[in-house]
C-alpha cells in the first residue's frame, strides 16, 4: 500500500497538471461513497481495535 502513497505524493509534489475537486454537487450519482447515511464516509470508523 506505501507504494500508492508514495506515486500520489510524487504527483502532487510535482504535477504536470493537477486538478482537485471536492464539495457539493459531488454525490453518489458520480460514483463517489455517500459522506452521510447508515453506510456512509461519516459512520465509518477510522480507528478499529482490530
């Protein structure tokens, strides 16, 4: 998994070109997990005693 890391911090670091887009109108319909919701982003936990 660092591998992906370290390819995304190499793109942003030293862009071509890059773009990010974040906030409303950009929902479920586009493909994105839903923020809000009994499966949503907000209800996951992000710290497990896994």
């Amino acid at each position: 998994m660092t591998t992906i890391y370290n390819q995304c911090a190499k793109a942003i670091q030293d862009p071509d070109v890059l773009i990010i887009s974040a906030g409303a109108g950009m929902g479920v319909d586009s493909g994105l997990p839903a923020f809000r919701g009994i499966e949503g982003f907000s209800e996951q936990s992000l710290f497990t005693n896994d």
